[in-house]
C-alpha cells in the first residue's frame, strides 16, 4: 500500500512540475514566452554580448520633460516693491546742502541720504523732491527720475542711486537644496543652474533629482541631468519664479537565484550590470544558471531598433528581455559594459540540475510522509 501511494505521487509530480516551489520562470519558459505564435509574442529576447552593449549606449539620451520654454526674457535689472535704495546727490552750488570751498564761485555739497525702501505704489520719498516713482526702471534711470524731480529746487544736481537690498527680483528654491529660501536675480546670475549654486548646489545624486519651474500657474519640469548637460535646458528665471528639486530615486529589482532577492536604489552615476549583480550580492552559485542571466526592460524604441528589434512598443516601450552568458568570459566583459536604467529587473532562472535536485528534494519528504503514515499504520494494527 506504501508503495503504492508513494508512486502515485511521484507519478503526479513528474507529470506536473509546476507544482514544485519556484522563485520565477525556467529559461525555457522565457524562451517560449518570445516565441511568435498566433497573437505574437510578448516580448523580444537579445542576447547580449559587448558590441550591443556598446550599440545600446551610442543611443543619445532621450529626456522627458523640457523647460526650455520657461525660459524668460523679463529684465531682472529693474527697481521693485521692497527693494532697498541707496541715494546720493550732488549740488555743485551746495546752497541746498552747504558745504563747500573757500573760493565763493566755487561752492558744492554732497548728500547721501538715509536708504530708503520702495513702497507698494512704486515710489520713495526723496527730500524737497517728495514721493518719486522708480519701480520698473534701472538704478541709473531711477537716478535721472529723482534728478528731475529736483531741478527747480537744486541748482543741476547730480543723483547717483544704487540697489542696497535686492528683495523684488527674486526666486524661490525649495526641496533637494543644501540652503532653501530666496535667490536674488542679477544680470550675470540668472539663470537655473546660477540659482541652485547660490543655494548651495543639489543635495542629492543630480540623477534623482527632477527639476520643476513653476510660474503663472504653470509647471516646467525636466531630469536635472539635462539641466547639467544640454544648455537649453538652463533657462533665464523671472522674479517670483519658484525652483523646485524633487527626489525621484531611481530603483532597479532582483529576483531568481541571486545572493538577494531585493529593490535597491541606484548609486549615484552609471550603474552597469556588473555592479548590480554585485549589489544583489552576486549569483548563487548552488542554483543559478550562468548562461541565462536576464534583464526585463521596457526599453526605448530608438534603441530597439538600433538592435534590430521589431517588437510592437507598449505606451511603456518595447518590452525586451536582454539575455546573458555569464559562463564565458566574455560575458563579463559585457556585464561591465551594460547600463542598468530605473525599473529594470535583473533575473537568475535555476539551473535544471538545482531544478532536479529540487525535485528529488520534494520526493524524499514525500516518500518519508508516506514511510511516517506507513510506520503509524502499523503501530494503530499491532
């Protein structure tokens, strides 16, 4: 009766193999999953080697998002609300402020004024002159507005104005930055990069880090690596711009017969396939298949047809498995060479020989259940 229950199971587990524990699909199941057939495959499978490696990084990157067209034209020179000025006037008569020499027909005074704050109607107080408005014009134009303000009580003053305090022209940096707050605008400092420097540059990888500009209502946003490397993406800011740094870390996954099973973030700069595998603390040497080391990638359309790759894309991209032999050593060369890219799972199907081993792993605990049923039986007749 033993026996006979004993070959009934194993009978089952040989006809059916799908019911053995399993970490992912067989190599072969992955090959099957590629195989046209009458909906078309799921997706295409590349086997790697060092030349496609280096096909796949020729690709130019492609960015998502641009802020291009944030980029202003607006003048960041001109005089605002709050601003602090600095006024200084000059009467060569020196019978408004006195002062002078000792020769009568030469006779000046120089007067530098308390500094004075731009009101919210645009205009400082300037003494025997009264309210002057000089918001939206520059230091010097504001000088020649106060200079005309006081013709007919100053014999032909000259006024010198300059900018104390820069409170108008103005931006706001928040997020992933080592010194938040705001950054004044100036003529030779305004643009973004200009911006984030002054606030103490990214505090994080700038590969995690997506730029948003946001004015009027509306959102500009771009990777901070276009920002650092394409110079229209470096765009002139406005005042009351406000310059957001967003922490969007980029992620890759592990499965099958890895030393880890695990979501990792990225380190900072180009992480290749050799050191994810590391990462994920290497293949299982017990377990893992060498010659199948696989990558799941929704990969970009341009690079896949660089690599001949004729799979219809997804609204993600073209779903393709890059396929590995990590048994020559060659394929170390291409592991070393082979970019990981946010989102990709890196895969390690068992070897059919740790597939076997499994099997005959459940045998032998199903064959002593059935020794430990049989034992019992006989103890319950004696």
């Amino acid at each position: 009766m033993t026996r006979s229950i004993l070959a009934l199971l194993i009978v089952a587990i040989l006809g059916g193999c799908s019911t053995l524990p399993r970490d992912g699909p067989s190599g072969r199941a992955v090959e099957r999953g590629a195989e046209a057939d009458v909906d078309g495959s799921d997706y295409a499978i590349v086997d790697l080697d060092y030349a496609a490696a280096e096909r796949i990084k020729s690709v130019p990157a492609q960015y998502l998002g641009s802020l291009a067209a944030a980029s202003s034209t607006a003048p960041v020179d001109v005089i605002g609300e709050g601003d602090q000025l600095s006024i200084a006037i000059y009467e060569p008569s020196g019978a408004l402020f006195g002062g002078g020499s000792g020769n009568d027909s030469i006779r000046s005074g120089n007067q530098a004024l308390p500094d004075v704050i731009v009101d919210r109607n645009g205009n400082v107080a300037v003494p025997f002159a009264g309210p002057v408005r000089v918001a939206g014009l520059t230091t010097t134009e504001a000088g020649g507005a106060i200079r005309r303000a006081l013709i007919g009580r100053v014999g032909n003053p000259q006024v010198s104005v300059t900018l104390a305090e820069n409170a108008s022209n103005t931006v706001t940096v928040l997020g992933e930055v080592k010194q938040p707050g705001r950054a004044p605008l100036s003529v030779n400092a305004d643009t973004l990069l200009d911006v984030i420097a002054a606030a103490g540059g990214a505090s994080r990888p700038v590969q995690d880090i997506q730029v948003q500009i946001r004015r009027n209502g509306q959102t500009y946003s771009a990777p901070m690596t276009a920002v650092t490397t394409e110079f229209a993406e470096n765009v002139r800011l406005q005042r009351a711009d406000q310059i957001n740094l967003v922490f969007s870390p980029r992620r890759f996954s592990t499965f099958g017969a890895l030393g880890a099973v695990t979501r990792q973030d990225m380190p900072a700069g180009e992480l290749t396939l050799a050191g994810a595998l590391s990462m994920a603390g290497g293949l299982n040497d017990g377990a893992a298949n060498a010659r199948s080391v696989l990558v799941f990638r929704f990969e970009r359309p341009e690079v896949a047809a660089a690599l001949g790759v004729t799979q219809p894309a997804t609204v993600k991209g073209v779903p393709v498995v890059y396929r590995l032999n990590l048994e020559e050593a060659s394929g170390f060369f291409t592991a070393s060479s082979f970019q990981i890219q946010p989102e990709d799972i890196v895969y390690a199907p068992r070897a059919l020989s740790a597939e076997v081993r499994k099997f005959f792993e459940v045998v032998q605990s199903v064959s002593r259940v059935v020794y430990d049923i049989s034992v019992t039986s006989a103890l319950n007749t004696n």
